[in-house]
C-alpha cells in the first residue's frame, strides 16, 4: 500500500486520506472477529456498550491554542512548561517554537530551532530540552539543545543512525532514540544519548522495527508502544526496555492498533495514549496501568487528530496541535478530573447483559436474568442488593431462562418480569414474589417480543412497549389476569425504556429502530402515553439520542435517562410539568445499565459495563 509519499509537508497533509484507507490493514484479525459475533452483540449489547469504554471520571477542557497550527511537530516539558518545536507550522517557516505555561493559559514565541525538520523526536534533560532526528527532504541525525536560561540552541553529537518517525524518551539522565524511519524503511534501532558526556550508545534493538511509535517511561522501564511497520500497517504491540538488563519483553497490546500519536506518563503513573492513524482512532484515547499491565479507555478526544503533541505538566495532559480533516490545528485540550455525584457501592455479582432491574418496597433491588460473557449463556438468575448493607444474595431463581426481558413493579409488591428471548422472542410472563421468594407463571403477553420496554400504569395495569414487535402496546390486569391491547406507540421501536411520571401518563424514551439495524442511529423520541384516554402525545425530545440507558421516575417526580448507546455516560432529567430536560452529573463509567430507585430514595444505575467489573453506582445528591 501507498501512502505518505512526497515532501513531508505533503505527508502530513496526506495523513487523514492514509487513515481513511487504513482501516481494512490496521483492523486484522480484531475486526474480523467483531464481524463474527456482531449477531451475538446485537444480543449482548442490550445491556453493554461496544468498544473499551472510558472508565475514569475524567473530561477534556480546553486550553489556550497555540500561537501557530502546527502538525508533526515535537513536545516536551521542561521546569513545568511544554515546548512545541518545529513541525509543518501553518504561516511559518517551520523553524518555529514556543512555549506554554500551565500557570497563566499563554503561549509564547522562543529562539527558533536552527535546523527545520518533521516528524523529530524531543525529550528535556536536567537543564536544557534535546531535539533529536527528525527529516526534511532526506533523514536527520542532527541534536540540538535549548537552554531556555539563554533562549538559545546548540548542535550536539549527531545521533548515530539517521531516521525520523522516531520516539524520544528520557529515563534516569539519558535519552532514547527508539524506532522510527529509516531511507530503507521502518527501524528497530535503539540508540541512549548521556547528555552528560554528549555521546550516544546503542542498545537492544526493539523486537518489531516500526515508525510512527510512541513511547514513556515509568517505574525504571521504557514502553515501545504501537506504531507502524510500514505505511498503512499499523500495530497494537507494546515493548518493555528494562535498562538494568539491557532487554525488552512484551507486554499487554495497545487495545487499538495505530500510528502516528503521543504517549505520557501521568502523575497517577500510568500511561495515556492519544489519537493517531488508524481505523477511527484519532479521538481515542487509552490508559496503561504497568503495574497490573492492563488497558482502559479514557474520555475521548474532543478533537480528533494525529501527528499531534502530548505532554503531563501542572498535574493535567494536554493534547496539543496535530493534523485534524481540515488540516494542521492550534488546538489544545487539557484532560482535567470531573466531579460527580455517583458514587461506587458493592460490585454485581454475575456479569451479564440484558438484565432486568426492579425495585421492591421491602428495600430490595432485584436484577432478573440476562445473558452471561457468552453467545447462548441464558440466565434464570436473580440477585438482589441491600442498599442499607451494601451487600448482594442470591434469591430463588425465575423458572424461565431469557434475555433483554423487561421487568414491572405492582403496587401489591410483586415484581413482573416480561418477554425477552431465549433463543427466539418469548411471551412470557412471569411474577415474582419478595414475601416468600417465590415465582408464579401468569398468563402470557399475545404478542411474544423481546428488546421491550414495561411500566406500571396508576390504573394499577402493567403496559408493555414496543420492542421486536414494532409499536405494539399491551396492558395487563393482575386482578383478572388478562391482557388487552392498546393504543400502539406512534412510533414503532426497540431498546426503548419507560417510566411512569408524577402526572399519570407513562413516557417511553429512545430507542432504534425495528428490526435493530445496528449500528444505525439511535432515537431522541419522547412520547407520553395516558392511560385514562388510551392516547399518545409527543412531549419534549431527549437532548441525547440513545438506546438501551435505563428510565426511572425519582419521588419529586423528575425522570432520569440513565447511560445507555455506545457506553454513555449521559445523564438527563426530564421534568413532566415543565416538559423540559436538563443535564445532571455523569456516570463514573459508561454503560447501558439496568436502574432503580432505592428505598432510600436514591438512584442506582446497575452494570452495563462493556468489560469487567460490573459495577453499580448510586446518585448522592
């Protein structure tokens, strides 16, 4: 495949086309796997998001743009301030640099760097910051120091082995050179510069040669991460140098295969990993735990782009510059920590997906079946959490094993669980009693479905809502214990939610369309249903469109839209009187959760979670 080719301003202006093609390279064996089970995921998916969810409570605010957009340049902090240096700078020569200062959000012009070139690598010493390698027309072993005491620039002893596309990284006094682009092609060199004695040593090469890599250092060791073998190649491997032995081992791959991004060790001390080139990866951004050598997602990029800048100062990573689908930016964006009112409380016990959540009013919240971390894993299990005691316990399991079932509350204190599949759409209903643990098969829904929606109406009837059945409607009498059809929902969809509002009418929420045509666009569609009339009205539409987020009706008579598509973490508030929605803190994960209100009145939100553990959260106002 080509890719990149001609002057390196002209590569850079090439990289989102590259990206684009990419896709079918840079995905493999992963996304062939992901076309195998997307029928099993349309399953799955009705509790759990795709992809590696942003786990921390983190968002990205932004900072002051740059005095000059910029791409291929490089970054490093020096004394608690970041330099971008070189690079194609819009406007200018590409000689320039400046830099920013946490402290006052300004950026500023320094000495220019006397050498142009892209694609470099830099990292700071004990007093001066070192820009190493790098290209033009042809691949550099050019070293040039910044003393910014001075604000002027040194040469210094040439890197042995020409090459740009490399990463830089400073560890216990020395810096590496490590990979990048050779005249021959991608590069396994490993090359330590002493800035002490100005003299370079080569080390143990790296295991795969690659371009366009990022690398950091943390706890005494260096991580070789990702990259590219060649153009339009691009690799998920992560490489550990222990210095001390002069070797590298393997360790957990990047989650997301890509080139052409920064890596930074944050103050928590693991590493994050920004954008790049690859299959839609210029806004992801992952996290490095070395310790328990693991992967999570973080809050993505604002911003999508590669060829960008990253640097840790002043407690927070910014993300800096890079070519974005309009060209290079002067966008700066600072992740910094959220604060949020969920609080984490005792994990669920059995991982599943599509469960259904109900609350009792002996304080109880019960969540009822599902499907486990397999294709044909159907549950009868039902598990139920002691707000007051923190604790979950196993209760009497429901005689009918099945998946994205919907579950009801009656005033009397039974729980109703309806439709869902097993393997096929099923009509069955079935109640569950809190009193004596018990379970009793009621008279079945005429219209078998699963994907559905259910609530408990003031007439004391439980309705079900769409669904694989499109628009149905249907409402069923305990007393009688009979079903009757109702007005059909005006429109006709699946991984809807409901909940019954302070005014009586029961307002169904979101949804996608029947069949489910994932991953067509979700729905931001509120309509209310009024029982005494058996009509539908519109009312106010979420600001989020969204399936699969859980709906409940808090006692001052709000209703909250909970997570849902794509593991959101959204969360919005609809007020019945007002007809209007207002946004409240987000989750701490992102998540397509099963919700109740608890008996102390508070709002739990309930697994969903695309990868272990499955947590539960609960609202603290």
């Amino acid at each position: 495949m080509a890719c990149l080719r001609g002057s390196l301003t002209a590569q850079v202006e090439q990289i989102p086309r590259c990206a684009r093609n990419d896709r079918g390279h840079a995905r493999n064996d992963k996304g062939r796997k992901g076309e195998r089970l997307l029928l099993w995921m349309l399953i799955w998916t009705a509790g759990l998001g795709g992809g590696l969810i942003a786990s921390g409570q983190e968002i990205w605010v932004p900072a002051a743009p740059m005095l000059a957009r910029r791409a291929a340049f490089a970054a490093a902090v020096l004394n608690g301030k970041i330099y971008a240096i070189s690079g194609v700078v819009v406007g200018g020569t590409g000689r320039e640099v400046e830099v920013y200062d946490p402290a006052s959000d300004a950026w500023s012009p320094v000495a220019q760097i006397p050498t142009r070139r892209l694609w470099a690598g830099a990292a700071a010493g004990p007093d001066n910051i070192y820009l190493i390698g790098g290209g033009d027309a042809t691949k550099f072993d050019t070293v040039e120091a910044y003393d910014p005491v001075a604000d002027t620039w040194s040469p210094k002893a040439p890197m042995p082995t020409a090459r740009d596309m490399l990463a830089v990284v400073e560890l216990n006094g020395k810096i590496y050179a490590l990979g990048g682009r050779q005249i021959a092609g991608a590069s396994d060199k490993v090359e330590a510069y002493d800035p002490a004695s100005d003299t370079w040593t080569a080390v143990a090469p790296l295991p795969v040669g690659r371009e366009g890599l990022a690398a950091a250092a943390v706890n005494g060791k260096i991580y070789a991460i990702g990259g590219r073998t060649r153009p339009g190649f691009q690799i998920n491997r992560v490489d550990a140098y222990d210095p001390l032995t002069d070797t590298w081992t393997q360790v957990s791959s990047l989650p997301t295969a890509r080139a052409l991004m920064p890596a930074v060790t944050g103050l928590d001390g693991k590493i994050y990993v920004l954008g790049g080139e690859g299959f839609q990866t210029d806004r992801i951004v992952e996290r490095y735990d070395p310790v328990m050598d693991s992967w999570e997602g973080v809050a993505p990029l604002p911003t999508g782009r590669t060829a960008l800048g990253a640097a840790a100062a002043g407690g927070s990573i910014y993300a800096i510059g890079g070519q974005g689908s309009g060209g290079a930016l002067d966008v700066v964006e600072r992740l910094a920590p959220e604060v949020t009112r969920w609080t984490r409380v005792s994990e669920l016990p059995t991982p599943r997906g599509g469960f259904a959540v109900a609350a009792a009013p002996n304080g109880l919240i019960y969540v009822i079946g599902g499907q486990g971390p397999g294709p044909d894993i159907y549950l009868r299990l039902v598990e139920a959490y002691d707000p007051i005691a923190n604790t979950w316990a196993r209760v009497a399991d429901m005689p009918t094993e099945r998946v994205n079932l919907a579950a009801a509350l009656r005033p009397d204190g039974r729980i109703y669980a309806l439709g869902g599949q097993n393997p096929g759409s099923r009509n069955t209903v079935e109640a569950y009693d809190p009193a004596t643990d018990t379970w009793t098969t009621v008279a079945p829904m005429p219209t078998a479905r699963t994907l559905l929606a259910a609530a408990t109406g003031p007439d004391g009837r439980i309705y079900a809502f769409g669904g694989s059945s499109g628009d149905t409607a249907e409402a069923y009498d305990p007393i009688a214990d009979t079903w009757s059809t109702v007005a059909p929902m005006p429109t006709p969809r699946s991984l809807l939610s409901a909940a019954t509002g302070s005014d009586g009418r029961i307002y169904v929420l979101g949804g996608s369309a029947v069949p489910v045509p994932f991953p067509d666009p979700p729905f931001n569609t509120v309509e209310a249903y009024d029982p005494l009339t058996d009509t539908w009205a519109a009312a106010a539409p979420m600001p989020t469109p969204r399936r699969g987020m859980a709906a409940v009706a808090a006692p001052d008579g709000l209703i909250w839209a909970i997570g849902g598509d794509l593991s959101l973490r959204i969360v919005e508030v609809y007020d019945p009187v007002g007809n209007v929605w207002s946004p409240v803190d987000r989750l701490r994960r992102g998540r397509r959760p099963g919700a109740a209100i608890g008996i102390d009145g508070r709002i739990y939100a309930i697994g969903g979670e695309f990868d272990l553990p499955f947590t539960v959260e609960v609202f603290v106002p």
